[in-house]
C-alpha cells in the first residue's frame, strides 16, 4: 500500500449488509438438476418398531406411568435456603400454593407464577442476587394489590386481607 491507498472496512461491511438486504427482498433462484446415476447412497439408518409405541424420556427426574388406573408420583427436591432469604421464600411457596384463591387473570397468574418460581430460583443460589429478589418482590406486591384493593374480580373480604397480610410480609421479609 505505498501509494497511501486504504480500505475502509466500514463502507465494506455497510454494502455487504445492503446486498444482503436487497438478497433477502429478491432471492435469486437458480434451477437445478442432478444426474444420480452414478449416485450410491448408503442404507437407510431409520428404525420402525412396528410391535409398540416408543416413548423417549429425558431430563433429571423424569417420571412416567403408563396404562395405569391409580398413580400417585412424587418428587422431591431440597434446596438449601441462602441465608436472610428464608422469610421471603416461605412466603413465595405459600403464596404459589394458594394463587387459585386469589382469582387473578390468566395473564396476572401467569406473571405472578413466573415472577415467583423467579424469586425461588434466585433465593437457592449461594449469593442470591438482592435486585432479582426486589424486583421480583414488587412485582408480586404490584399483582396482588388490585385484589388488595378489592377491584379485582371476585373478590372477597377474606381474600383481600390475605392479599394485604402478604404485601406487608413481604415488604418486610426482604433482608437489608
């Protein structure tokens, strides 16, 4: 490059992208055809099991019960409580258990089990991040206020003061 001549990457990689672009907009389809005549594949590798069905399970934990009348499964995971955080999550798992009592929206259930499973998950970790379990915490808090409130659909007295016990407990279990 003696003659000073440089290449500006940057103009290159603008007309790459508008290419790419106008690619995208316009494909170009060429037909083609293929000779196999002198093609030799190797044998198929699918296996038919024609006598049953095959089920293929993956995942820690997994369980199955299968032409059965009568099944009771369990599982049980332990997972230790990170220290301060216990109140918080004694209060997450009570309030998870008892969410159909709350009547809340499909879409607010499902924002409040998330949100939830969330402060759980976090609450189990051996530096459990504060600002995870805060938010997490507010948003529960946000959740629950109309049914506090009592605005939110079916709402009964009993309901609204469980809702209102939870918002003050668990304002007050999160650690400083």
């Amino acid at each position: 490059m003696a003659s000073g001549f440089k290449i500006n990457k940057q103009v290159i990689r603008k007309m790459t992208r508008e290419l790419e672009r106008e690619f995208a907009k316009n494909p170009v389809r060429v037909p083609l055809q293929a000779d196999a005549s002198d093609v030799r594949l190797p044998a198929a590798m699918t296996i038919n099991n024609y006598h049953g069905p095959v089920v293929t399970v993956t995942g820690d934990g997994a369980q199955l019960a299968w032409d059965n009348h009568d099944v009771t499964q369990g599982k049980t995971n332990v997972q230790q409580v990170a220290t301060g955080y216990e109140e918080v999550a004694d209060l997450v798992t009570r309030l998870l258990a008892g969410v159909a009592t709350f009547k809340l929206d499909p879409q607010d259930q499902d924002e409040l089990v998330e949100a939830s499973e969330t402060i759980l998950h976090e609450t189990v970790k051996d530096q459990p991040d504060r600002g995870v379990v805060r938010r997490g915490v507010t948003m529960l808090k946000g959740l629950l206020s109309p049914v506090a409130s009592g605005i939110s659909n079916a709402v009964t007295e009993e309901t609204a003061d469980m809702a209102r016990d939870l918002i003050t407990s668990l304002g007050a279990a999160l650690p400083s």
